[in-house]
C-alpha cells in the first residue's frame, strides 16, 4: 500500500481492491489515464482557517456585483436547498426536480444583476476561493505527461475558469463542461447557456459530453475526484473504460455521511484540504513511466 494511503484521514472500505486498480493504472501509465474531476470543494478548498471558502457560485453571490435583495435570496435558497442535497435519507430522485428548482431560481435572479462580464476577474480575486494545497504540482504534472483533466462542475464555468487562470495551472490540457453565463454585445449577462447542469444531472451531462472524455482514443483508465453522490457519475460518457479509482472528498457532516461514501468511492479523504493523496497515487502512475 502507498505510504500516502495509511494517513489517519484516508478511509478505504477494501483495501485489496484499492490496490489492484492502482497497479492496472500503474501498468496503463500515464498514455492511458485521464482525470475527471468535479471543481467547488473536489479542486478546491472547503474551508481554510475554520472558515468556509466559497464555491464558484458563491463568489457571484457574495461580490459587489449584486444586490443587497438578491444576495438575500441566494442566501435563502442555499439554506432551503443544500440541506437537501447532502440529505443522505432522500433519494436522487426525490432531490432531483428540487435541484433544478434551485439552480433555476438562482440563475434568473443573477441574470436580473445585469452582471458584466468584466466584471467577473475582480470578483474571483477579491474572494477567498483557494484551490486545495499542492494544486500546483497535480496541474503541472498532467500537463507535463499529456494527462487530460477533464473538470465537471454544477458552478459557474467562466468564475471557475478565472479561478485556474489566476492561479497560473489553466493549461491546454484542462477542459472544462460546467454552467456558462451568456453575454450580450455589451458584456452584459442576459442569461446561462445550453442545459442546466447540477448536482444530481452529472451522469447525463456526461453522455452528452462523451466527445470530450473520447478525444484521447488512449485513455481508458480513469481517476475520478468528487464530492458529492451525483459526482460518481460523471465517468459514465467513457468509451470502454477499463478501470475506475474513485476518491471521494468528505468535507461536511462527515458521521451522517461516511458509511455512503465508504460503499460509493473507493478511497474516502475525511476533512482533507489537500491534494496530497492524489499527487501520491499520480506520481505512483507516472513513476512507472
């Protein structure tokens, strides 16, 4: 077992498991591998300091760039709605239409902002969005050995865009399928793009994206990284993928939740602000090389 596995905070369900995906990787090398990734509180941090960081929504929420009545009822919407997406008693389809009601209700009322797509950089560097620590080498290496990074994020594509940029790791390799606000000729936002996509609607978003995660006719080994339950999907546009190492970040309510993320993800980071785990098992893959 990697020394990086035996960390007090990595919790793995079967062990002998981990183990023989991560040595099918290791023979795959880094030609064969792609990452899929989901972004807010999976790439970057839950919290630094005892305080929450912000998600890529959150950001927009939280900025000048809004009212005072609109940042009041994102805030009432968060309340009402994240306590049912984390719900471990409630199933995905009873959370589904409650999701989109969400995120629908929390997009017209940003529309309403007449946000301007300058707008957005002065926003993403005045917040306390962070990516989690050692960010800079996992980008820098898959970019290093040609290893996509495929990002799947329920936030905001063009503030978590911004957030990679000015951390200097937004490399050709990144690809990124998220929500994207839609400018008119002035720079002004008057709507979102395409299909809504949220928390519970990755597995779909990923049939339709399949394109993206084919590009690389190589790359049938898969490292998943996710937070959430509706994260596990998010491989399921691969071709004949051939093995699957699923790591799952378990940032909140970590009692109430840990059984169902011990029997969903093969390996459980608890509270874990890192990228440590994951940096390990990559440098394990591409050592073979």
């Amino acid at each position: 077992m990697l020394p990086v596995l035996a960390k007090p905070n990595v919790c793995i369900r079967d062990r002998k498991r981990v183990e023989e995906i991560i040595l099918s990787l290791q023979n795959g090398g880094a030609s064969k591998l792609q990452i899929i990734s989901d972004f807010d509180m999976t790439l970057t941090r839950f919290a630094h300091n005892g305080k929450r960081c912000p998600t890529s929504h959150n950001i927009v929420d939280t900025s000048r760039l809004i009212s005072e009545d609109c940042r009041k009822m994102l805030k009432d919407l968060l309340d009402t709605y994240y306590p049912i997406e984390i719900d471990p008693s409630r199933s995905v389809a009873e959370k589904l239409p409650l999701m989109v009601e969400w995120w629908t209700k929390a997009h017209g009322c940003l529309v309403e902002q007449k946000i301007r797509k300058d707008q957005l950089e002065m926003a993403v560097r005045e917040s306390d969005a962070m990516l989690r620590d050692g960010f800079k080498p996992f980008f820098d290496k898959l970019y290093e050995h040609s290893i996509p990074l495929v990002i799947f994020s329920a936030g905001i594509g063009d503030v978590l865009e911004e957030i990679i940029r000015q951390a200097g790791v937004f490399h050709p390799n990144v690809k990124v399928v998220s929500n994207y606000m839609d400018f008119d000729e002035n720079g002004v936002l008057q709507a979102f793009k395409g299909e809504l996509i949220h928390t519970y609607n990755k597995q779909e978003g990923a049939l339709k994206n399949s394109g993206l995660f084919n590009q690389q006719t190589g790359s049938r080994n898969i490292i998943l990284l996710g937070d959430s339950m509706g994260d596990l999907s998010m491989a399921d546009g691969v071709e004949n993928a051939e093995n699957i190492l699923k790591i799952g970040y378990l940032n909140d309510k970590v009692e109430e939740r840990r059984e169902q993320y011990l029997n969903s993800y093969d390996i459980v980071l608890v509270k874990d602000e890192s990228m440590d785990v994951v940096n390990g098992i990559l440098q394990h893959i591409i050592a073979k090389n």
